[in-house]
C-alpha cells in the first residue's frame, strides 16, 4: 500500500530532504495494518463458495482469466470492507499508523517554503480499500496461472477441471 495521493507530494518532498525514514515507517506501519485484515476474507470466500449457484459455476469456468476473481469480487468486497475497516482502523491505531502520519506531516510543516499544510485523507478507507485491492489482485494473478501453467494446477481437482478444454 502506498502513500495516498493527497498526501504523495508530501512523501515526496521529505524523501527529497532527507526524510525517507519517516515516510517509509507510515508505508510500512500502513501494510502492517493491512495484514491483519486479511485472514479476514477466508471465510468471507467459503461463505460465497457455499451461495455458488451452477451457473455460477458454469460461468466461472467458462470464463476470462479471471472469472473466479471477479465472482469473488462481486460477491464479497462489500462484506469483505465492512469486516477488514475495524481491523484495519484497530491495527492502524495498534501498530502507529496515525503517529507516523502526524510525524511526517509535522516534518512537512515545519519545512520553510514548502505550504506548511497536507490535505486531509481518511487513511481507514485508503488502507481497507488498497487492502482488498492487492487481495484480488494476488487471487487474479493466482487465477491466471492455474488456467495458463498446467504446473500451477497443484490437486487432483483443478487438474480435472481445468486440464479439459
């Protein structure tokens, strides 16, 4: 997850100054947060698993590189940013992501010349939100090989249903 975009010019005038160190501790302390949210979205998948209707299926199968991805997507993002937001706002408090942002923030501030102020971002949605993005993005990616690389197709079962075409 990165710097969000309100605040990037921020980011990018202290690294210019000589304070990478705070802008990379908000990035991390941002991905950390994410992190614990993410086990989260095992049961959310299960649960849209057991709605699959067979055309779902069907569908799925039939699909682009990514059918099952965006049926979870479909099925679970509302459900999945309702559960990770209190874990991620939680987390952010826990691991020092509101600190580090002040931090930096402050440094920006008192640099002569430069504005003095950051815009204001809620950095619960831009963490939720960037969070499940990467989670698809790694289940698309994951999705791309097992239909792509036969290699990738590690069970019995996806050797069944996807080997056939």
């Amino acid at each position: 997850i990165l710097v969000p975009e309100k605040v990037r010019k921020v980011a990018d005038v202290l690294g210019k100054v000589g304070y990478q160190t705070e802008v990379d501790d908000f990035v991390l302390s941002m991905n950390r947060a994410a992190e614990k949210a993410a086990p989260l979205a095992t049961a959310r998948c299960v649960e849209a698993i057991r709605a699959m209707t067979f055309e779902d299926a069907r569908r799925i199968l039939g699909g682009g590189d990514t059918a099952a991805t965006d049926y979870f997507r479909g099925k679970t993002q509302k459900e999945l940013y309702d559960g990770f937001r209190p874990v991620v706002s939680a987390s952010m408090d826990e691991v020092g992501v509101t600190r580090s942002y002040k931090n930096m923030v402050g440094k920006y501030a008192a640099l002569p010349l430069v504005g003095g102020r950051a815009e204001s971002v809620d950095l619960d949605d831009h963490v939720t939100t960037k969070a499940l993005d990467g989670l698809f993005l790694v289940l698309g990616q994951e999705e791309r090989k097992i239909r792509t690389d036969p290699a990738a197709r590690v069970t019995d079962l996806l050797k069944d249903v996807f080997g056939k075409k």
